[in-house]
C-alpha cells in the first residue's frame, strides 16, 4: 500500500485550509451554529466552484470523481477548523448512497445538482436507540394507488431542516429499501434536536403517509446504506483527526505562552506529559485515518476491519485530546467564551454518530474472525 503524496494533494490540503483559515474562523463557527440551517450560503457556493461538494461525484455526473484518500484530505481541514456546513451529509453520504443504490437516473438528476451547490440532501437510517442501521426498521413503505408512501420515525438526520431532499430507509414487503422524499411534502415533519454539538445540526424527522419514490432495488436497502456508511465514516475519522491535531496545537501554544509563577506553564512536567499524551494520541488518530483510506483507496481485502479499528481509535483519541485541552488552559478552557469547548463538543458527537467505539471493536472482532 503506497502513502506517497502528490503535488496534486499537496495543493488541495493548501486550497482548503486556505478556504477555512478565511471563511471557517471562530467568529464564523459561532454564528453558523446559533442560526437554524446550519451553513452559509456564500462559503457552500466556494466549495461548489473548488470542486469540493462534487468530489466525490463521477466527472460524468459533474464532479470531480476523487477518491477517498482526497476526501481524508479535506476532511481533515473541515475538521480542524470546526466547519459548520452540511458536507458530510449532502458530499459525502447521498453521493455513496446513490453509487451503492446503482439507480442511474437518480444520479443523473441529483448528482450534478449537488455537484453545483444547487442542492442540500440528507439520509435518514436511524431510528430510536440506534446509531447505525437499526436491526428492525420500524419505518415502512407501501404502495398506494401506485404511488409510494412512507410512514416512520427517524432520528439524529443530519442537516434535515435545510435539506430539500431526504432519502429515507424503510421496510416493504420486499424487504428494505431507499426512498426519496421532497422537502414540504404532505405528512413530513423536521423538529431540530437539541444536542451537545451545535455546529452539526441533527433532527427528528416524522413521516405520516408521505409521498416517496423508490430508489435502486427493492430489498437491497441495508445493503446500499450500510456500505455508504463506511465511505463516510472514512470521511469522518479524518474530521476527528484533524480535529484532533488542532487541539494539540491549542493545547501547545497556551502551554508556551502562559505563565505562572514566573514562568511558561510547558515547563511544568504535568503540564509536560498532558502535552505529551495528546500528541501521541492525536498523530496516532491522523496515522490510523490517512491508513484506511489508502485501504479503501486501494480496495484492500481488510478495509473493513481497517475501518472499525480506525473509527473505534479516532474516536477516543478525538475525545481524549479535546477534554485534555480544556484540562491544560486551566479555567479559561472552561467558559464559553474560549473555543476549547467547541472541539470537545464536536469530538463527544463525532464519536456516537456513526456507532460507539465499542460497537466498532465489536465489529473489528467480527471481520478479523475473532
């Protein structure tokens, strides 16, 4: 497995920090996540014309047609600087669904739409007491006079209430599959959640007798999804490490300009080995991120297992280095005004979102025959 990295990549990481350094500021973080959409319309429109929503999009459909080893890129960039925008939902998770659902027309008619920044879309799989795929999907769909409608319950959908289209998993008779449903439809109700985190926005979304239309095969749902959800997880543990690095940096650069009694508090040995341990915890997480997407890149026979393993570590890590943080800035690291907080915010949702730590040692249990 090669870890080279190209001129090319070199330029995309700089364009994009660039891109946050300039629009994803803590003053901009702050207001985005007191409003109720969750994005700045301006910011989404760059990110259409850098290439960045269409990245992972076919160049036939649009878009760039990279790969997972240049979305670890950007997304360590988003994550270090807290972006708050529905990327990981609309960039990341409804174009693999739609690769993984195989239905050519609703490429077709979506993709380009995303690719431009024309269009914000969400997936919708969890239900109550379920962060994955539940085991039963009490969400059900059935015909009606011809016409699909869906009625359910889903929970923590990412970005819903700016989502104009929400492609929803839901049992038939047939077995599970993906729908899609419009924003404004009859019996489709978005309540935004109230959550740890408010620079990813999460809702309940209730559907009653909603109009829907099928999307790829009937039965094939969990199948589709599941698999989406991994190429978004790869997405996601590089949003932790770069999360992660971020606040080492924090941690360090208050660690040298801060002093007590007479002298920077980094030279404290406690001070010292927090600093320490959040280093080696945070290059760690970056490591085992750019590590499986050159797995996925590669379609290596362990990228499964490579995955758990990396979402299980990146979590943790992620959660260690951000309340670390907040332990060696002392008091100030305590108080709303200090965006130490923010990281630990983010790293506490980060690590429930797509399944706990836990659940992904289980997992890496399963796929390496443990």
């Amino acid at each position: 497995m090669s870890f080279s990295v190209t001129d090319e990549q070199r330029a995309l990481r700089s364009a994009v920090a660039d891109l946050m350094a300039k629009r994803s500021t803590e003053a901009a973080v702050r207001a985005l996540m007191a409003t109720d959409t969750g994005f700045d319309p301006a910011v989404w429109q760059e990110l259409a014309e850098m290439g960045l929503l269409g990245l992972l999009i076919p160049e036939q459909h649009g878009g760039v047609g990279a790969g997972p080893v240049e979305l670890g890129i950007v997304m360590e960039e988003m994550g270090r600087a807290l972006l708050v925008a529905p990327y990981l939902s609309t960039a990341v998770l409804v174009p693999g669904l739609l690769a993984e659902a195989g239905d050519a027309d609703e490429c077709a008619t979506v993709l380009p739409r995303i690719a431009a920044g024309h269009l914000i879309a969400t997936v919708a799989f969890a239900e109550d007491g379920s962060a994955r795929v539940p085991d039963s999907i009490a969400t059900c769909a059935e015909t009606v006079g011809g016409a699909w409608h869906v009625t359910g319950d889903k929970r923590f959908v990412l970005d819903a209430q700016s989502a104009e289209l929400l492609y929803v998993l839901a049992g038939t008779d047939a077995g599970p599959a993906v729908f899609a449903v419009e924003s404004g439809a009859h019996g489709l109700d978005v309540t935004p959640s109230t959550t740890v985190d408010q620079t990813r926005k999460q809702c309940r979304v209730q559907f009653v007798d909603t109009p829907a239309r099928l999307v790829g095969r009937l039965g094939a749902g969990v199948e589709a999804l599941d698999a989406a959800l991994d190429r978004a997880a790869v997405a996601l543990v590089s949003e932790q490490a770069g999360g992660a690095r971020r606040a080492v940096e924090m941690a360090a650069e208050y660690a040298k300009t801060r002093f007590q009694f007479g002298r920077a508090i980094g030279s404290f040995q406690a001070v010292k080995h927090m600093c320490a341990d959040m280093l080696l915890e945070a290059e760690s997480a970056v490591s085992a991120a750019r590590y499986v997407a050159e797995s996925f890149a590669a379609q290596a026979p362990s990228r499964l297992a490579d995955l758990a393993l990396a979402q299980a570590y990146c979590s943790d890590a992620f959660v260690f280095v951000a309340a670390t943080n907040i332990q060696v800035h002392g008091g100030i690291g305590f108080t709303w005004e200090h965006p130490a907080h923010l990281y630990l915010r983010r790293a506490r949702t980060d690590a429930q979102l797509l399944g706990s730590s836990s659940w992904h040692r289980e997992r890496y249990l399963e796929q390496i025959g443990a």
